[in-house]
C-alpha cells in the first residue's frame, strides 16, 4: 500500500526531491523567525525592567543618563539585529528564487515547448533527477505511445 506523504521515497544516491527542498527551506525560514522573535522579546524585557525600575521622583541626573544609555543601548541592538535579519532574509530569498528559476521553472518552460510541438521535436535534457525529470518521463512515453496510435490509425 502507497503511504501518502508530502515528502517523495528518495532512490539511493538520488539528489533531493523539489519538495523535500522546499520543506527544509521552510523549516529553515521559520527557524530564522523563531530566533528574532526570541531576541526581541528578551530586548524588549530588558528595556520594560529598566522602565519598571525608574522612580520618576527621586530620579537624580546621573540616574536618568544612564537610564536613557541603557534604553539607547537596548533600541541599537535590535535595529542592528533586525538590519541584519533582512540582509540575511533577502540573501535567501534571491538564492532561493535563482534556485527555483533553474530547478523548476526553465525545465518545466522546455517541457511546456516540447508538447505543444506534440513532440514532434526531441524531449530537451532535463539534468536534475527530482519531478521534473519523472515528468518529463511520463511526457515522453505519452508522445510515443500517442505517435505510435497515430500511425496505427493511418490507412
């Protein structure tokens, strides 16, 4: 019996699957937002304790420069850290849309030009050994037994 799983059965030595990418990509990207989510709620602890602690009233001028350093100190570390969370979140991005470009969607463009030649044209070479390249398999034996009823049918 056939499990039904998002994730496709690897043969041995195979490259990973399209969806097996995309999922590892995913668990990574939430990663990544779990993190600065974590951070800010520590930042924004500490500046809420620095707040809680201050006695307006009795505050001396030493006190409030150092109160304002702590609070300045607090906000440049989590633009610094969100400065850098979106530097690494568009890195990624433009990696994964480059990846994405040459994985699926220029094969899948080939593809699209081989049938509506009715292949009639040779299958192009699909490199990669994930859906597409099982696509194009399933495209190829179509077309030849499509082709080869044709003939049958000619007088």
């Amino acid at each position: 019996m056939k499990k039904n799983s998002i994730f496709r059965d690897e043969l041995p030595g195979e490259k990973k699957s399209i969806i097996n990418l995309l999922m590892t990509g995913y668990i990574v990207v939430i990663s990544c937002l779990g993190y600065a989510a974590f951070f800010l709620y520590v930042q924004l602890g500490q500046v809420e304790r620095i707040v809680a602690t201050m006695n307006t009233e009795t505050m001396q001028p030493d006190q409030l420069k150092l109160l304002k350093d702590r609070v300045v100190r607090s906000a440049n570390q989590l633009k610094n850290e969100m400065i850098g969370m979106a530097i690494f979140g568009s890195i990624i991005c433009v990696i994964g849309g480059l990846y994405t470009i040459s994985m699926v969607i220029r094969p899948l463009k080939k593809l699209v030009q081989f049938a509506e030649e009715k292949g009639k044209t040779e299958l192009p070479e699909i490199k990669s050994n994930t859906e597409i390249k099982q696509l194009a398999t399933a495209i190829t034996v179509l077309t030849e037994n499509f082709n080869r009823e044709e003939k049958n049918t000619l007088p």
